[in-house]
C-alpha cells in the first residue's frame, strides 16, 4: 500500500485485517496529552487489543497501550486511558447507525502523523468466521505458490 506524502506510520493493526472484514474506512484525530504524543514519536504505542465506541454522540478509542514517556514527570499521562477520537459531527451520526447494525463494530487499523498532527484510520468492520480466516490463509499461500512458480521460469 503506497502511502502518501507528508504520513509517517506509527503503528499499523495487521490482526485487525486478519480478524475483520474492514468496510468502510475514516481518519480521525485524536485528543492526546504532550506525552503521549512523545511516546508517538519514539513508536511506542499498540493496537491490537484497542477498539473504538460511540459513548454520548462522542467517539472514544478504548484498549490502545500509549507506553510512558521516558523523559516525563509525575505528571505522565495514564498508558491505557480511553482517549477521545475527533471527527465531524454527520462522520459521528454515520458511525452510529452503522454500529447498530448487526455484528459491526470499529476497529483502528492504522495509526500515523499527518503534516504533524497524530491520525488514527478507523474502520467500520464486521467479524471474520474461522472458515474465513482458513479460505485467506489457503488463498495467500495459493498466489505465494503461484510466485514462486512464475520467478522460477524467468
């Protein structure tokens, strides 16, 4: 996946991929203290258990693991605190009707600095049965299989 100028990927969610179905996709900002945006720059943050919910009209990103900064103070931030997620109010009212449907849920699959600012893109995703996780599996190694046969004949 190319990504576009001016992104520097922090932390990228592939269990999400392997886990989920990703649908429709949304890039939100979040509402970080100084530290934790330090921790962000030294990579030191992960996704894989984090989740996002709608509490209260608001978008909340819960389960993400932002380590302390090495360099803070008493005043460190909390590594585990639900942090705001920031997104237009009709990208919000969205988000609400699809969670409500059967079996969606949001999920974050990438999270990056965009000119500066910290960015998490946010997916609306429904959960992969165990024969579908099985069906990509035989599907990756089927075209890995086809690879090797075609560099083979070159």
């Amino acid at each position: 996946m190319a990504k576009p100028s001016g992104e520097k990927l922090i932390a990228d969610n592939r269990r999400a991929r392997h886990d989920y179905h990703l649908l429709d996709r949304y890039e939100a900002g979040l509402q970080l203290t100084g530290t934790e945006v330090k921790s962000l720059r030294d990579g030191r943050v992960r996704l894989a258990q984090a989740y996002a919910d709608v509490r209260d009209g608001e978008v909340w990103l819960i389960g993400a693991h932002i380590d302390e900064y090495a360099q803070g103070n008493v005043a460190n931030h909390d590594p585990d605190r639900d942090r705001k997620l920031l997104l237009h109010r009709r990208e919000i009212d969205s988000l609400i009707g699809q969670v409500q449907e059967k079996g969606l849920t949001l999920v974050p699959t990438r999270l990056y600095f965009k000119n500066g600012r910290a960015k998490l893109e946010l997916a609306v995703a429904r959960g992969k049965e165990q024969r579908d996780k099985r069906r990509d599996i035989a599907k990756r190694d089927a075209e890995r299989d086809i690879q090797r046969a075609l560099r083979r004949r070159r």
